[in-house]
C-alpha cells in the first residue's frame, strides 16, 4: 500500500521547553524532510520526548513554532494536529480483540465500515491471522505492531514514535527495527522516531538529529555523522572513537599534529577546529580504521600512514573481529578492532605494536572540548 502524502516538511522554529528555571529543550530549529524517517538520539533526560510532546502537542512550547507543510500548528490541540504518537508502553486496550484494537481511531470518528481498512492495516503489520485475538495472547512484538497500526490507520502525515521498542529484547528489537523501516517505506508516511541507542537510530534513520543537554548537537546521514563527527559528544556517543591529543606543527593540505612523541597528519578539509601552530587539536579516528602489527614487522608498514607504538594491554575475542587496548604515549587505552582473517598469533596482551592508518581517516575536533564527553560509562549502558 503506497500512498501519496499531501502534506509536508515538519519544521521547528525556535522551539524550546522550560520548566520553571530548568531549560529542558534549547531554542532549537529543525527540519523534518516529508517522508523521511529521522531519529531524535540522545542519552537519558536531554529533551527527546519533550521536543516530540511539543510536535504532538501534549507539551506547550515555551517559545518557538511548529509547523507542518508550511501551515503553523503551534496552537493546536493535539488531536487537531495530523500527527500520531506510540510509546513505549503501548497500552492497546485489554478486553478488545486485534481488529477492534486498530479499528479504534475510526470508530471513534464514527466511521462504521471498518473491515476493509482494518484488514489492510493488518497486512502492513503482517498480522492478518490475528485478527481475533486479544493483546495478552501477542508476543512483545506483535502487540508492537498492532500498536503501529493502530495510530496509522488514522492516515497521520506523521507518526512520532517514543522509545517504541524499549520493551523489546535485544534479538527482537533488531527484527521490529527492520520491520519498521520496511512499513515506514511502504506507507511513505513522515516517522520521528525518538532513541537512546545509537545502532538503532543509525539502523532505521535516514537522518539522525544528536541532541545533548536540551540542543542538536549535529545532524545529518548516519554515514556522514559516525565518519565526521564534529563534536567529542558525537565521536564517543555514536560508535566508539580514539581521541588523541597534539600540538599544531604545521598545516597546508594536511595538517601536522605532534602527538605522544610522534608527529600524525589530517587532511584539512577534515578538521573542524581553527588551527594555529602550536595550538591544541584533538585527533580521532575510529578503532576499525587502525591496522595492528607486531613491533618486529615495523618496517614493512607502508610509507606516509600515521604510526603510534604502543603495548597491548587487552584484547577480547569476538568472533567477526578480535578487539585490542593499547596502551601508547598517544592514548592510555586505544581501541583497536581487527576482522579475523588471518590472526596474528604473537598479538597478544604484552605484545609491543604499532598501530597504523591511512592519515585520511583521521578528522580533527576542537581540543577545547571535554574529551569524555557521550562516553557511555558502565552505569549508563542499561
Ligand atoms: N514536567 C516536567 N517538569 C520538570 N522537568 C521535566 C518535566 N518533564 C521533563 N522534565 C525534565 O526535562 C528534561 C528532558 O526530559 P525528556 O523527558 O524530554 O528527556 P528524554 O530525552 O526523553 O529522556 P529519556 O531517554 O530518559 O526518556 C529532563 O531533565 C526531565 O527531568
Ligand atoms: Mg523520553
């Protein structure tokens, strides 16, 4: 079922949230291309569901628009407002079966000739034999589902979704995430869907908005932000990142970074902070771009990659790849992921290394920045 929104772009303007003297949302602008499926990512508490709440029109902004093609809706009750929600607990109704379930919004119109549009729904969802069952009688990821019918067959221009699979377990979770990519391609229909875990918005989304302390921190591609990220919150909250800091020696088309006793270029065009001889960068690169060989085979690593030597302090099995720490003048505990194709035997905890990479997949960040920030602590990864 294809079906061709009239619609538009959501856009913010401006839109922020305070609650006495606690800003919870930032004036923040932000566009929504139609038909798109953009994730709201951020850690626990930075404004996800309240900027969602703003769309939806269960939260008052405290300043700023909404708009919806071009139309403003700032001042619309929610259930004026062509937007659906499912949240995280979808509370579907206990006592009536699954076709009366989705039936519900149009019902509740007065829309009597239900069958036809209930069934169609129900296909989309893949749920077709269930019709006649109660919500108890699902599994977490079929009532999920019909949960996804229930506010699309309200036909939203856009369907907002908060944390919907939080109550999913990990293997399901992975197949509700394709599956609601697959229903989001074929209605066509705008999803905001709002996530704490970062490989699930980089799954699903075409564009990821971060959000950290109430504002946008970047946005774009999910390709775009895990391989230039601009901020140290993006580089550690999206994937992991080696952050290594130097000292400005020269730049021209490559810049020349003196770091942990050696010197490592950038291309320019790959940094994001102003550069001043002598002044501070923060060099990153990402743990699957760095090559590991054993100390004794130095020599044969190809002229012009960065090079930092170091100790191996860890390193754990995971089937696809091996995951090394090293320990360097460069960083404390560098992450390095190798594929497991042909195994070095001596690289082992103990062994002296050096790590290598191609300069052009190093980017540069601003060294003012806390070099911590959006690493995910233990406590955290719930
Ligand atoms: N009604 C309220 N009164 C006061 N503070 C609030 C209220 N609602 C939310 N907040 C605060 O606003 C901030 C943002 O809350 P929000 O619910 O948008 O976070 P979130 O990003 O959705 O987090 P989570 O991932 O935990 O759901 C939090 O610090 C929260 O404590
Ligand atoms: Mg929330």
């Amino acid at each position: 079922m294809t079906q061709q929104q009239t619609g538009g772009d959501v856009r913010l303007t401006g839109i922020s949230k305070t609650y006495g003297s606690f800003e919870a949302v930032k004036p923040l602008d932000l566009t929504v291309p139609q038909g798109s499926f953009f994730a709201l990512l951020g850690a626990s508490g930075c404004g996800k569901t309240t900027t969602l709440r703003m769309i939806a029109g269960l939260e008052e902004a405290t300043t700023g628009t909404v708009s919806l093609g071009g139309q403003d809706i700032t001042g619309l009750p929610p259930y004026k407002r062509p937007v659906n929600t499912v949240f995280q607990s979808y509370a579907l109704f206990p006592h009536l079966d699954i076709s009366e379930n989705v039936a519900f919004g149009l019902r509740r119109r007065g829309i009597k000739s239900v069958k036809k549009q209930v069934a169609e729904m129900l296909e989309l969802v893949q749920l077709g034999d269930f019709a006649k069952r109660k919500p108890h009688q699902l599994s977490g990821g079929q009532q999920q589902r019909v949960a996804v019918a229930r506010a699309l067959i309200n036909h939203p221009q856009v369907l907002l979704l908060d944390e919907p699979l939080g109550a999913l377990d990990l293997k399901l979770r992975r197949q509700m995430q394709l599956e609601l990519k697959r229903i989001q391609t074929e209605v066509g229909i705008t999803f905001i869907h709002v996530t704490h875990d970062q490989e699930e918005a980089m799954t699903m989304a075409d564009t990821v908005a971060v959000m950290n302390g109430g504002r946008v921190e970047q946005l774009g591609a999910p390709a775009d932000l895990y391989e230039n990220p601009r901020t140290t919150f993006v580089a550690n909250f999206l994937g992991t990142s080696n952050l290594i800091e130097g000292e400005v020696v020269s730049a021209g088309t490559d810049i020349v970074v003196a770091a942990g006793g050696g010197k490592l270029r950038l291309p320019t065009d790959r940094c994001t902070a102003p550069t001043v001889n002598g002044g501070k960068l923060l060099l990153g690169v990402r743990p699957e771009k760095i090559s590991l060989a054993h100390a004794d085979d130095a020599d044969a690593i190809a002229d012009g990659r960065n090079r930092v030597t170091g100790r191996i302090v860890d390193s754990s099995f995971i089937g696809v790849s091996t995951q090394y720490v090293v320990e360097s003048p460069a960083g404390e505990a560098l992450q390095v992921y190798e594929q497991n194709i042909e195994r070095d035997a001596r690289l082992t905890p103990g062994a002296e290394v050096v790590l290598h990479w191609n300069p052009a997949h190093t980017f540069g960040l601003d060294a003012a920045q806390d070099i911590d920030a959006g690493v995910e602590t233990v406590e955290d990864a719930a």
